[in-house]
C-alpha cells in the first residue's frame, strides 16, 4: 500500500510547478524550500546578502494566536472570572484597557506583520486551535485545557469566525511575500472534537481544513495537521504516531498535492517498518521541535532527524524557545529554525499568552529579530524602549565602555535576579552582534575563560553584549535584560 502511493505522488508536479493568481507560492524542490520557484534566502529569491547556509530554509515565528478566540468568554478567562492555574496564577484574555476581542487581536497581528518581514522573517505558524497558552498547562495533570479554543465544532465542522480570521492571515502573509504555516490540532484542544473508534469527526476536520486551504486563491501555505504528533497528548488515534500516515494522506488527497502537508513530530525515533516511520517518509517535509535544548543539542537532534528519515525533503523547527544560539546551530546545518515566546498574558512579553503584543517590543523579540535581520542581510529594527521591574539586572565586571584590552582579562557577567520564585537560566555573549559563548550557570564568565585571552578576536574596536533569561514559569517563559559595552584589543 504504502509503496503504492509513493509511486503515485511521483506523478504529480513539483509544489509550486502550478500556475497560480496568487503573488506567494511556496513550493519544494528536493531538500529545499522555495518561493515562486527560487530558493529562499537565496539572490534570485530578493535576498543577496544573505548567509549561505539559509539556502531553501524558513525562518519561522510561533505565533499560533493569532486567530485565538475563548468561547467560554466572558464566563471564564476574563478578568472578573479568570481560570486558575497551580503555575502562575490567574489567567484571564483581557487587555489592559479592555475586553479581550479576537478581531482586535487579528488585526494588530496583520499590523506587526510587516515589521518582521523587513528583518527578514519569511514564515510563521498559527494554529486552528491555538497553543497552550499559559506556560505549564495550567499546572494540571489532565490533558484538556479549560479554555475553549477550536477552530473545529465537536463534529469537524470549520467554525466561520475562525476561516475568515485565518484567510486575512495568509492574504496579509501572501502580500508580504512570507509563509503561513497552517496548524490544524493541539494537544490540550483536540479533545473538542468528539472521539469516535473510526476517527470520523476529526477526519471531517482535516478534510475540511483542507478543503478551505485549497480553496483560496493562495499558494503561501504550508499544512501541520497537528502540533507535537504523540501517543498520550492526543486522543484521537489518527493523530497519533501510529495513525498519523493515515492524517498525511488524506490530508494530501484532500489538497491534491497543491499544498504541502506535514506535522510536527514528537513521537521519538521509531523502529524501521513501523507506522510511525512510514508517516515520516510520507510527509512532504520534516518538521519537529527542539525545545529546551542546548545548541549542541540541536546539531545532533538535527543529524539524528536526517539520519532516520533522510536528506530528501527540506527539515524545519518551527518551534524552540528564545535562545538565537540555537538559531544559529540550526542554521549551521541549513535548517529553518522557529521562535517560539511564550509571555505572561501582560501585554507585553511573549507572543503566545494573549492578550498578545505582536510588535517587536520587548529585548527577548528585539534579540531574535535584530539575529534575524543579520542573518538574512535586512535591516535591524529599532531597539524597544523596555522597562520591568522584575526583569534581571546585569552588571558587568572587568570591562569598561571605551576600555582598550591589551592582555587577558577577568570579566563577568554578575546577574541579579529580581523575582523571588524562578531562577536565572541563561546568559549569553555576543561579540559585534554574533554570538560568542553562554553559560547556564553562574559564574557568568565571558568564553568560560576566568581570564580571557581573546585569541579568537582580532585587533580593533568591538561590541559586547551580554542578555540574561530569567525563567518565569515551570518551562519555557523566559525574560531578558542586555547591556551593550564597546571596547578595543590591542595585540
């Protein structure tokens, strides 16, 4: 069966081979992604100075809220009746000078849009039913999550709200020349759909799904049919590893291979000839996460992924955390790598909690984008004015602005913690905007040298910068402080 439809999908076109009115066609040849038929961050695609090693990838954002909604609001996730979380308290939608509103948190999403695309972002993923948003799952052990966001009626029905929302997302992307990676299921929400023994209602959601995708008179799109695809999140049997090759191909009949169709896999590596390989090798690119990793991590996570499905198929990230050291080591192996900010639902950090500030207002945003925007040869955006008392605060020991190093040096990145419950997690140094060492724990030395030698850095005027992430829930939530000094090496 399964060699049956290899066969078959060999006779259709290349993604993107087909003519289309629309401006933004993603597409795959071989091991690479393209827009309009040219390699991303490539010159023929708009980007000449671009790091070679982007060639084919997608640099992505995780912004699956952007057409989050709650239908137990008001009643529940509102600021007179929140939800209750063991991890950070109350949780409630409300922004701080009103009710939540969906339709307020599309379109300042399609408003924020334009800035990232001109640091040179090209792809984002958002979800039919969102994220968890506060980190941690509400500390609870039950899978479901309270709030009630679901693009799917409990029958597989695609709720309208959510379609139109979804359809000025990648109208807006399709103009901006980027991609939408499209979710269909999280874990935590895929339980709104009711569970059969035949999987009928979710697979009416992904026919559905599929139908509204292919139906647009747009090509900017890439399917993730769920989020994570594992055995005990999800419920249904077909968005597990072992039913998940039966999701990739209807999911492919459905778009008749006009869209692109993968999921994100968490389901570990998988015994040659089991179901869950043979979904691997029918997707139509590799995607999977790496969170909570180091960037060593990443380079093996990422050798290990092509080891087991192959180098055929473009592999992509499109979530991690906030660390542009892992950026980096995803890049180094011409990998497309996702940011993924969780935030606290204050408006402010993070761009998963809603209510969510999608502008590129906080230092952890500005380091990712301004990384971003090196990286692909587009300009560095403005840095944010940023003010949070809890945020940590960063002295520096051993170095001076204007300071000329003439030998080795003792310098030290001494960092305050400023909230009582969650401890610093990470500082990280860059040396003229690229990134040179990070330490986990304290001391924070600059290359884990007590005394640096600056071997590797040549004679002349440089910029250090040190960030510090404080974690600020069980998981992912990170806040960021940095300081910027500039110094000379005399040699």
């Amino acid at each position: 069966m399964f060699t049956r439809v290899l066969v078959i999908l060999l006779l259709f076109p290349p993604f993107g081979a087909a003519q289309t009115a629309a401006s933004t066609v993603a597409g795959i040849r071989g091991s690479q992604f393209t827009i309009n038929g040219q390699p991303s961050y490539t010159p023929a695609s708009g980007f000449p100075s671009a790091n070679a090693n982007l060639a084919g990838t997608l640099l992505n954002v995780r912004a699956v809220q952007a057409i989050f909604d709650d239908a137990n609001y008001p009643n529940q996730g509102s600021r007179l009746h929140p939800y209750q979380s063991n991890t950070l308290g109350p949780i409630f939608w409300d922004y701080p000078d009103g009710p939540w509103d969906p339709e307020r948190n599309v379109r300042e999403f399609l408003a924020a849009l334009p800035g990232w695309r001109r640091c040179g972002l090209l792809a984002f993923t958002v979800n039919l039913q969102g994220g968890g948003p506060p980190d941690g799952n509400y500390g609870e052990r039950i899978t479901l999550q309270p709030h009630n966001n679901s693009g799917f009626d409990p029958e597989g029905n695609l709720k309208p709200a959510y379609a139109g929302r979804l359809r000025r997302v990648i109208a807006e992307a399709d103009r901006l020349g980027m991609v939408a990676i499209v979710g269909f299921f999280y874990f935590g929400s895929n339980e709104r759909i009711q569970i059969t023994p035949d999987d009928r209602y979710v697979k009416e959601a992904i026919v559905q799904g599929c139908r509204f995708l292919k139906g647009l008179p747009h090509r900017n799109i890439l399917i993730e049919i769920n989020n994570e695809t594992n055995a005990s999140s999800y419920k249904h049997r077909i968005l597990q590893p072992n039913g998940a090759l039966d999701a990739v191909l209807l999911a492919q009949q459905t778009v008749e291979r006009q869209i692109p169709v993968s999921m994100s896999w968490s389901g570990g590596i998988l015994p040659r000839g089991s179901r869950g390989e043979a979904a691997m090798r029918a997707v139509d690119y590799v995607m999977f996460h790496t969170n909570g990793q180091t960037p060593e991590e990443v380079h093996q996570s990422i050798q290990a992924m092509r080891r087991w499905v192959g180098y055929d198929r473009p592999v992509i990230i499109n979530e991690d955390g906030v660390s542009t050291f892992n950026l980096h080591a995803a890049v180094q192996e011409h990998v497309g790598w996702g940011f993924y900010d969780n935030g606290l639902s204050n408006y402010r950090d993070g761009f998963q909690a809603p209510p969510v500030n999608w502008k590129i207002n906080t230092p952890v945003k500005w380091q990712f984008f301004e990384q971003v925007a090196r990286l692909t040869g587009s300009p560095i955006p403005p840095k944010p004015e940023y003010s949070a008392g809890d945020a940590p605060e960063i002295e520096l020991v051993g170095l001076q602005p204007g300071q000329v190093l003439k030998e080795p040096a003792w310098i030290e990145a001494i960092v305050k913690d400023r909230h009582p419950r969650w401890p610093i997690k990470r500082v990280e140094f860059f040396i003229d905007g690229a990134p040179y060492s990070y330490r986990r724990n304290a001391p924070f030395l600059l290359n884990n040298q007590e005394w640096w030698d600056m071997v590797d850095v040549a004679a002349g005027p440089h910029v250090l910068r040190v960030v510090a992430y404080d974690q600020r829930g069980p998981r992912f939530t990170e806040l960021g402080s940095m300081v910027e000094v500039p110094f000379s090496v005399e040699k």
